[in-house]
C-alpha cells in the first residue's frame, strides 16, 4: 500500500465514522481499528522520508 492509498483509505473511513449512527458498535470499532492503523503507517511513511 502506497502513502497515498492509506490516506484515501482512512479519510473514507473519517467520513463513515462521522455517520456513527448510520454503523453498528461493532463495525464502528472496526474501522476505527483500521484508520488507526492506517494512520501508524502513513506517520512512518513520513518519518522514513525525513531520515
């Protein structure tokens, strides 16, 4: 996955988070387990460009 692909990923994920009422507990927990993780990745991604 390229930075570009997680951050496309996690900011559809924002938005159905933004419609919590729209998702079940369950799969609200989910995606928030995923944009998390998406994020890790991206906050890498930039880290390795500065070394």
């Amino acid at each position: 996955m390229t930075y570009d692909e997680a951050v496309s990923r996690a900011e559809t994920i924002i938005a159905q988070l933004e419609q919590a009422e729209a998702i079940s507990l369950e799969e609200y927990h989910r995606l928030a387990k995923e944009a998390t993780g998406l994020l890790q990745f991206c906050k890498q991604q930039i880290e390795k460009s500065y070394e």
